[in-house]
C-alpha cells in the first residue's frame, strides 16, 4: 500500500543531512539503515551504503533510481540455484564448448603454400 500523497514521500532526514555534509565527487560512502527512504534527486551522484541484514552494500545513484526506495537495490536473500549435481554437469559441458570455440577462434590460420 502506497503512502498518502498528502504526507508526501518519505525520506530519513538524517541520511538527507549526511548527504548534505558530504560532497559529490567524494569517494566516501554514506551508510544508511533506512532501507524504506524514497531516493530524492538531492541523492544523484552519491554513493550510499545501504545495509542489507549483514553488511553495506553500496548503491551508486543514477537518475533513474530517482523514486525508488533504497532497500529495492540491496537485496536481502541470496539466490542459490536450482539444479544440484544434474546442472553443475550440464554448466561445465557448456563451459568446455565455450573455451573450445574461443581457442579456436583465436588460434591464428596457417598461410597457405
């Protein structure tokens, strides 16, 4: 359920004042625990550490993140994949063809006599 557009988008004005403090060609990353803050424009060009359960990971603003909260670029579960012994063989058949097709492509023709 969305917010009421009255209140408007939220926003945890104390990482709006980090970013404030900070300039934004810096190297440095601001932390943030607030997952659920709306990224403002004020947020472009800036990198923010948003904590994810375990550590930081940290999130480069574009403008098209523009809207979004943070939390949507800092997943929380990891993505184990499907498959067991039957999928690690087909993947690393599919990886030998691979290294043969780019040797073969790379291997230089002999000239001719």
């Amino acid at each position: 359920m969305s917010r009421s557009l009255k209140k408007g988008p939220f926003t945890d004005l104390n990482l709006v004042k980090k970013i404030q403090n900070t300039k934004p060609g810096e190297k440095k990353m601001v932390k943030t625990w607030s997952r659920d803050s709306v990224i403002i424009p004020a947020f472009v060009g800036y990198t923010i550490g948003v904590h994810n359960g375990k550590d930081h990971i940290s999130v480069l603003i574009v403008e098209n993140m523009v809207g979004h909260r943070l939390g949507e670029f800092a997943p929380t579960r990891k993505f184990v994949r499907h498959g067991g012994r039957m999928q690690r063989e087909a993947e690393a058949a599919a990886a030998e063809v691979e290294k043969q097709a780019t040797e073969a492509a790379t291997k230089e023709p002999e000239p001719k006599k």
